[in-house]
C-alpha cells in the first residue's frame, strides 16, 4: 500500500507527554522501550509476529505537516515552542525487532526502541496497533493451517472484517501464518500474494436452472470450475448436476485440472462423504471438495475426525476477526534510561500483579534449539552485551519459579539471537522480505515447535527463561524497590 503519513494515528496522551518532556526534560535524552505481549492468543503454545513492514513504513513517513500542526494548535492544549519543535521533527533512534513470522513467546520483546524520549514515546500507539493486529491474525490463521494437516486455507474474511484496513492487512497476515491464497483482490495486488474464489449463490439463482448455471460457469472458467453445490439440496441436485458438467467438459475433450464442487452449509462430515462417494462413482475421483461456513480450527479438527472427505478450506469471519479472540495484548514499556555517563539505567515497572512486573535493561533474546532434532528447548531473555557458548554447558532455570533448573551440556545445543537492527539513527538498515517469503520462513518456524506446543488445546508451554545477569539485575531493583 502507498506510505501513507500516520504520524496522528497516536493516542493524545503521546503527545501531551511530549509536551511535558520538551518542558520538563532534556528531550533528547535517550531511553528504551520495549513492546511485548504478555499471553498468547486463544491460550496457544505460541504466536506469530508480524506487521513490522507496516511500522517501517509509519516510521519512515513520520513527520507534522502543516495540516497536523494547525489542527494541534486548535485544540488549544499546546504552545507555540512546542509545536514549532514539532515541525521539524523526525525519527532518529534506533530499532531493533523480531523478523516477521517468527514463532514467538509471551514476555520476549517483539521490538525494541531506542531513541530519545520524545520520539520513543510518540510510535508507541502506532507500534502496537500494527503489530497487536497482524500477530494476532497470522496467529489464528497459523492455528487454523495446522487443523488443517496440510490442506489448503483460503482467506475469504474481508466482507466480515472490520473495515477496509483490517481485511487488507488482515489478509496479509494469514498469508503469512500459512493460508495459500485470499478472496481480497487488493490484498493480492499490494502484497503479491495468490488470489482465489469461485461464485456465489446469486450467481446460481441469476440463471433459469442449477445446471445452466454450473455449465455456463464451467464454460467461462473451465480451468478453475469449483461449483457451489447447496444453493438448492446439496445431494439431489448441486452433486448430480455438477457431475453431469464434469461429464460433459470430459467428453468435450476439455481438460479437467482444478474442478470440483464447494459446500456452504449443512453437515459439512455427512455431505462431503456422500458427495464423495458420488463424485468417485461417477469416475472423479480427483475432484477437489471444498468448503465453507463459518469454519475455525475447532471445527475443522472436528471435521478431520469425523472422516470429512474435504480437502480444501475457506475460513473468513472467524480467521479475519480471530473471533473468540479478538485481541493480541501488547503493551509498550520503558526498560532503561541512557545515564549522564552514557550507560543505561534499567527501569521496572512493578505492579500487584506479578505477571505485569516488567523486565528492565537493554535485552535481546536467544533461541536454544536441541542440536539433535532442531526443536526449540527454550528462549532466553538476555541483556544486550551478554554472549554465550554452545560449546559450554549451559544452566536454565524458571523466573518465576528459580529453583526449577535445567542443564544442557556443552555441544548439545545451538544458539540464535532473535533480534535484528531495523533502524539505525534514524536510518532503516533492513529489507523486508515479499509476504510469500516471510510465509515459507513462518512455515520453517513452525517446524521447529514440538507438536506438543501447537496442539489446539492445553498446549506444552515453551519455556522463556532470563539470563542469570538480567535476572540479578531484577530481583536487586525488586528489593531497592521494597526498600523505599
């Protein structure tokens, strides 16, 4: 999509602060930010990231135009230094974040800003609309790909999502979780990314009869001919009269490559079955069965366990809203704050839920795969300047609860730090990948999870641990904290 300016897509108090800090504090003073998320969506082993091209996009765009400052100053709520300062104002810290389609874990810092503290309080609302949008999408649709066991997921959400923005990006999302192609044809035309869909009933109810309607479809698109089969009764008439056009291309010598018949309500077990066994019958024993209707992983893995003879999915309200979920959770939190002697100060924020206390400092994290299978064993959350040997043993314990240990020998393991630069002083120092690449990256990603971890239900959690300096560091600002 064309760069837009979203500089004003910010909550009011982003701005406030600012004025605060231009008044109060040095407004160059450096800090960092870290956005996170605390639990993962529909109570999953795991989430997807994604949307960090979009904030790319918003960060190289930000700036107050005219328009901007005049409609800023007619709220009457800031002064003339401040919003001269604005005019000139740009990004120009450093960001450093989670490549798009990374499996990823609560607690683990999905970006982190850098910058001084005006330009870092500004980007928190867009940050986390972005990345809260398209994590949690791509998340769903990662869930609703693995119900599938390998069948195809066609995104058919945009006329059910909420508003043009979400079913765009929405779209782009579940691409990146692993569905094969979208009904959003602007989607498709932004993001290069596969377009499908077939017809709707009214197509069938425009014609005279069923059959004349699936003939002049399959005449006009006889290389895509998926027949909506339950306009009228599935099995007495859609099945039989797509059989008969099948027969008839057959016998016109018209090849049959993606043919099949597409199902939209009813028993969707009982009627793919029979659909199936009229279909085979027939001699079309390679017609695709697709269906429709309100699908979610739920229903799918239901539907797999019943024997449903459907190879092919089209999920749209439920994937493109994450409907019994419909929100990712992230937050925005200040880590550490640049001292007079040019070293960060680690920042907490404590709260009476322990959950919410955060983790100070300047951290990146470090995936620890098993050597030997190439499975995640754990994350770890790190400061920045820590550095570690695989050919060393290597001791984990639980931050929560620290007398629960592991040890891994030296040699057994491998090590990946998640985090990469994205900006540097302002400058964007990364290429994000086309949406079709970020996807066979999530689907590598997703490999290296134990199925344990991505079953839909009471999942095995994968441990995210803190370094033994991090988690010093916490429990002694813990303490000075309780002191005071």
């Amino acid at each position: 999509m064309d760069r837009q300016n979203l500089t004003l897509l910010t909550d009011l108090y982003e701005l406030t602060m600012m004025q605060g800090y231009f008044k109060h504090k040095d407004k160059n003073e450096t800090v960092i930010f870290d956005a996170f998320y605390r639990k993962n969506p529909n109570d999953g082993g795991y989430a997807i990231t994604a949307g960090l091209e979009q904030v790319i996009d918003y960060i190289k765009s930000l700036r107050f135009d005219e328009k901007d400052i005049a409609y800023l100053a007619g709220l009457k709520i800031f002064e003339p230094d401040f919003l001269e300062y604005l005019k000139n104002f740009r990004f120009t810290g450093d960001i450093y974040a989670i490549p798009e389609g990374t499996v990823v874990f609560p607690r683990e810092p999905l970006v982190k800003v850098i910058a001084p503290i005006m330009e870092a309080q500004l980007v928190e609302t867009a940050i986390l609309t972005i990345l809260n949008h398209q994590s949690l999408i791509a998340t769903k649709a990662s869930r609703v790909c693995f119900a599938a066991r390998g069948d195809g997921i066609m995104e058919f959400g945009l006329r059910r999502a909420q508003g043009p923005d979400a079913g765009i990006y929405g779209a782009r999302a579940a691409m990146i979780g692993g569905c094969i192609a979208t009904s959003n044809v602007l989607a498709g035309q932004l993001f290069d990314v596969p377009v499908k869909g077939t017809h709707a009933h009214s197509w069938i109810m425009s014609f005279p009869d069923e059959y004349t309607a699936f003939k002049t479809y399959a005449d006009i698109y006889p290389n895509a001919c998926i027949l909506l089969v339950d306009t009228y009764d599935t099995l007495n008439s859609g099945v039989p009269n797509a059989i008969r056009v099948f027969k008839e291309m057959r016998e016109a010598g018209i090849p049959l490559t993606m043919y099949g018949i597409r199902l939209d309500s009813g028993d969707l077990a009982y009627l793919s079955k029979k659909a199936r066994k009229m279909l085979d019958d027939a001699g079309f024993t390679d017609a695709v069965i697709s269906a429709s209707n309100d699908l979610d992983e739920y229903l799918i893995d239901s539907l797999k366990m019943q024997g449903a003879a459907i190879t092919s999915w089209g999920v749209g309200t439920n994937l493109i809203t994450s409907k019994d979920c419909p929100s990712f959770g992230g937050v925005y939190k200040l880590a550490a704050v640049k001292g007079t002697d040019g070293n960060f100060i680690p920042k907490i924020k404590l709260s009476e839920n322990s959950e919410k206390v955060t983790n100070p400092g300047n951290k990146t994290i470090y995936r620890i795969y098993e050597k030997e299978t190439g499975k995640i064993k754990a994350d770890l959350i790190c400061l920045a300047d820590e550095q570690f040997d695989a050919s060393q043993p290597m001791k984990l314990f639980d931050p929560i609860e620290p007398w629960k240990k592991t040890r891994l020998e030296g040699g057994t393991y491998t090590l990946r730090e998640l985090m990469v630069p994205i900006f540097k002083s302002g400058d964007c120092v990364y290429t994000s990948p086309k949406v079709m690449e970020i996807r066979d990256f999530c689907k590598k990603e997703l490999a290296t999870l134990w199925d344990e971890t991505k079953r839909l239900v009471n999942p095995h959690k994968v441990h995210v641990d803190l370094s033994k300096k991090l988690y010093d560091m916490k429990i002694a600002l813990l303490d000075e904290m309780g002191e005071n």
